[in-house]
C-alpha cells in the first residue's frame, strides 16, 4: 500500500504532498506508510468517518478543494465495515486529479463485492496470505500491485511481458525496466522486490482449484458466518458496534460482566477471541476519541 503511494508520488512528477488516509485503515499499515513516505516528506492527513457506521463520509467533499497527491480506501476497513461509497471517492479523486488506491487485505471478499477496477481505482494494493497460505508464525506472505496502464512505468520492480523469440516460440522477456532497476539501483523505483515465487505458485494453484464459482461461494460463505456469529452475540447481548454491511469481520462491544467469561472460555479452547479496541469506560471511536461507555469493544472474526 506505501508503495502505491510512492506510485502515484512518481506518476504525478512530485507535484503534490498530501495523502488523505481514512483513519480505519489498518493501524500498521498506517505505520508502514508513514515511514515508506518520511523521505519524500509527504503530508498524512487521517480523516476520521462517521461514528455509527465507521464509514468514510467527508473524504468526497475534502478531495474538491484540497487536491492531494492520492486517497486511500481499505474496504473492508479495519473494523470489517464494507465501504458503500469507495466507487464515489474513486470518481471524486478522479475528478481532483489525485490518484486512488485501493487497499484490500483481506481479497476474499472479492468474491462477493465490486473489484478496485469495477470501482474506478488507479491502484489496488493485496494481500494474498489468506488465498491458500498458512499464516506460518508471520509469513512469509506475498502482497500484489496492479494499476491502470497509465502507471505501468511506475511500479516497483520488474515488469514481466510475453512475447515470441526468434523461433516465433512463446517466451518471456523483461519489459519496461529502466537501467536503473539494475545497475544504478540508488535511483531505482524501489529496491523492496523479494522472490515471493513460492507464495505467488500456491496462490495460482489455490485459486485454479477454488475456479470462479468457488471463489464466490468461498466468499459468501465467510459473510454468512460473519452475521450468524453477530446473530448469536446479539441473542446474548453482544451487540455489533457499526450498523454498516461487514464481511468476514465486525465490532462487538461485550457487557462488562460477559467479558472476562467469555474470554477465558475461549482461551481454554483455544480460540483467539479477538483483538481488543477498548477497555471497562474508555475505548476509542474510528477517528480517535474517546467514548464513555462500560463495555469492551472487540474485534471479531468468524
């Protein structure tokens, strides 16, 4: 995802520097963007979303007068929120002419919901460890680019192309690679690329094998998990936080007196019962406040 950004830094010559990133995106990818970017003393400017919904509402409005470098949208977002209106942030960033990234961790839910491209996205950043790989202690994981033809000069790396050799055979060739990614590498695009070959072979192998109809059940399967689990936390007084569409992931707040049960509980049977946001009278709102309320917001997934 910072590599994205550094894309869209190249493509536009330098010519602006800010980021708009919505405060639900991941905290480390967060992290990751602002130390990718430090050199380049690029402005991250976090806007906050709607509190109930933990939805991007201002960012439309704020792209028509600030006219940043690229927007950001993780959707589903860092609470498990699917967000309604990436399409209109793609055509607002479109029109501002800043360059749109999209950022999906979690790709399964592509099975269900609209591609970047559908949506009008420059750039999609991935991450393709749940696509038939082990989480293996940390990794090792394997992260994808892909961009609109515009910005192929841009990416990170290497540049693979198909064409004929000389027997007219098919073969394959390194293309639109500048010298410097070879031999003046302190001027390179970046320096990040690793061999992920092995990662990338079980991804290619994981969805030959799901095919399209399994991929979108696989999809449809997690959502409906998703929601009986929030269905069966309501019964017992667990209450999702957002009112948003969520896909694989949601937002529970536990009352004080279940929690300590339930977490034990699920510690014993060796669940992981979640990550959690906020703790007995302080937890933290999608922008950053704080709300008062004696719960504990939990991070859950199905």
């Amino acid at each position: 995802m910072a590599e994205s950004v550094l894309i869209a830094f190249r493509y536009l010559k330098g010519k602006r520097k800010k980021v708009l990133v919505p405060s639900t995106l991941h905290p480390e990818y967060l992290a990751v963007l602002k130390t990718v970017t430090g050199p380049f003393d690029l402005e991250i400017e976090s806007i906050g979303p709607n509190r109930q919904r933990a939805k991007l509402i201002r960012i439309p409005c704020l792209l028509k007068w600030q006219m940043p470098l690229a927007v950001v949208v993780q959707s589903p977002n860092f609470y498990g929120i699917v967000e309604s209106r990436a399409k209109d942030i793609a055509a607002s960033a479109r029109e501002s002419g800043a360059v749109s990234v999209f950022c999906c961790i979690e790709p399964t839910s592509l099975g269900l919901f609209a591609s970047p491209g559908d949506l009008g996205f420059d750039i999609a950043a991935l991450e393709l460890q749940s696509l038939g790989n082990p989480p293996s202690f940390g990794g090792p994981f394997a992260g994808v680019i892909a961009v609109k033809k515009d910005f192929m000069r841009s990416i990170p790396g290497r540049i693979v192309g198909q064409t004929s050799d000389a027997d007219g055979k098919r073969a394959f060739v390194l293309t639109l690679a500048t010298r410097e990614q070879h031999i003046r590498r302190e001027k390179a695009t970046s320096n990040i690329c690793s061999n992920e070959g092995l990662i990338a072979l079980r991804t290619a192998i994981y969805l030959t094998l799901m095919g399209e109809d399994g991929f979108a059940r696989l999809a449809r399967t997690n959502y409906r998990n998703a929601h009986y689990l929030s269905s069966l936390c309501a019964e017992r007084g667990i209450k999702v936080k957002y009112s948003g569409t969520f896909y694989n992931e949601f937002t529970a707040e536990f009352p004080q007196k279940h929690f300590a049960i339930i977490f034990t509980i699920s510690q014993k049977q060796g669940y992981l019962a979640g990550l959690q946001a906020g703790r007995k009278g302080t937890a933290f709102n999608g922008d950053g406040t704080e709300f008062k309320e004696r719960t504990w917001t939990f991070f859950i997934r199905s």
